[in-house]
C-alpha cells in the first residue's frame, strides 16, 4: 500500500514537472494506455494542472468511464489505437 503512495507522489511531481516546463512550450503531452492504472492518473493530474493532453487508448468506452470524456473523440484529444495493431 505504501507503495501506491510513492506512485501516486511521483505522478504528481511528474505532472507538475510538465506543466512547469510547459511554459515554454505549447506541445501536448500523449499518454499511451491513459484508461490504465498509472496512465490515468498521469492524465488526471495534468488536466487539472491545466496541461494539453492527448489520450491514446483502445477502449473508448472504458476511456469514457475512467477519463471521463463525453464524446471520447479527438476533439477532446482522446485517440483510438493499439500499439500492438500496426493497423490501428
């Protein structure tokens, strides 16, 4: 259980170290597996940290529930893919 602690501290230092550095940049940040444990809540912190995300998921309903988007699509930055189907 500590260690869920530590990964939860370390995000949130990682978050704060993209929106800090995004100052001077206005690139967005792409999580791959953003509907996973650690991935969401990556995604969570930077959004309310007010960072440019991009989500690359296979399951927009799962994304719909965990990263809560409405219309799961790119115009709320939320991409279907799979990085094991180069097809995808």
């Amino acid at each position: 259980q500590s260690l869920g602690w530590i990964l939860l501290l370390l995000l949130a230092l990682l978050a704060t170290l993209v929106a800090a550095s995004r100052s001077v940049s206005d690139d967005a940040v792409v999580i791959v597996g953003a509907t996973g444990r650690t991935g969401s809540l990556l995604y969570h912190q930077l959004k309310k940290r007010n960072v440019s995300v991009r989500a690359v998921v296979r399951d927009v309903d799962k994304a719909r529930l965990v990263l809560g988007c409405h219309t799961c699509d790119e115009q709320e930055g939320i991409f279907q893919g799979d990085v094991t189907n180069v097809t995808s």
